[in-house]
C-alpha cells in the first residue's frame, strides 16, 4: 500500500470477510464449528463492531484462509491485519 492510499473501513472489511465466510459451505461450517457461533448468532455478529474484530482474527489466525480472502478481495493481508486493529477488542500493540 503506498502512502497516498487509504485503508478501507474497518466495518465494510470485516462485513466483507464475514460475507466471504458465508459465501461458501465448507467455509461457514468451519467458522461455526471453531467459533461456536450459531447461523443466528452469524447475523448478530453483523451489527456489533467487536464481533466484526473477531472475524478478521479468525481470517488473520490461519494464513491459508487469510491468503485466499486477500486475494479474492484484491485486499493485502496487511491491511486487513491494520483494520483489525481499528476495531474493538483488538491486541494491544507494544
């Protein structure tokens, strides 16, 4: 990303990155099945910002995935690391 570019909206990210999950089956059951969020549980996540925070943890946690999504988004991992970090609930950077 070079310096005149800007970062996406953290939010429009993550909604992106929770709609890419559900996009495909064997995706969204893996989400679910290591999140132990339930399909209404899913649409919930939509509308809370640290859920949302939750979601690129789980992309940022497996690279495969993250990589994937990255790449079908056109989005460098980085930035969605650097969105990550623009929602609640995010690590502390030292």
């Amino acid at each position: 990303m070079t310096a005149k570019q800007t970062l996406p909206d953290p939010h429009t990210l993550a909604l992106q990155a929770l709609a890419w999950l559900a996009s495909d089956e064997e995706r969204l059951v893996r989400f679910l099945n290591l999140t132990g969020m339930t399909p209404r549980g899913l649409r919930a996540t939509a509308t809370h910002p640290a859920s949302l925070g939750a979601v690129l943890d789980y992309l940022l946690a497996w690279e495969p995935l993250l990589i994937s999504f990255s790449e079908e988004l056109g989005v460098a991992p980085e930035v969605v690391a650097q969105s990550r970090h623009r929602l609640p609930g995010a690590p502390l950077l030292h």
